[in-house]
C-alpha cells in the first residue's frame, strides 16, 4: 500500500473528507474485482505452484513422502495434500 498525500483530491472533495476525518490517515479500497489474487505480485503463487507439481514428479518417480517431507521442509501432512490434491 502506497501512502499518498490528500493533496491530490479537489478542494472541494478534501473539505468533505475533512468533516469525517481531520489530521488522520484513512485507507481508501480498490474497488470491486480489481484486485489481485494473494502471491500474484510477488510470484509466490507460481513458486508454490511449481514446487507442488516438483512434489507430484518426484512422488511418482518413487521418492517417499518422508523423504519428500525432509527435502521441502514440509510436515508429512502437508505433502499427503500436495500428492493426493486434484490439479488444478
């Protein structure tokens, strides 16, 4: 979230703004279906997502889930889900 300074609205609209809220930050939303998915800016979704499908090749090319559990640092739980998951 970008700060920006209320000096950018018209008069007009800062003078209203200033009746609700005086020498306070407020937080003004994107509006509706603008905003991105969570991990889409900073590729952590594509990472997770590729790391998955590494697990699923890895799985079925014989490496175990404890094996797998000790190499992506992940609980035995967490890799049963990434394995047995449908794709998506």
């Amino acid at each position: 979230m970008k700060y920006v300074n209320a000096d950018i609205l018209p008069e007009e609209l800062l003078k209203e703004v200033q009746k609700y809220v005086n020498g306070a930050m407020i937080y003004v939303p994107k509006p509706e279906g603008v905003r991105e998915g969570w991990g889409v800016k900073s590729g952590s979704r594509k990472y997770i997502k590729e790391r998955n499908l590494e697990i699923r090749q890895r799985f079925s090319d014989g490496v175990t889930m404890d094996q797998l559990s000790e190499q992506y640092f992940l609980s035995l739980d967490s890799i049963k889900k990434i394995v047995y998951s449908k794709l998506k």
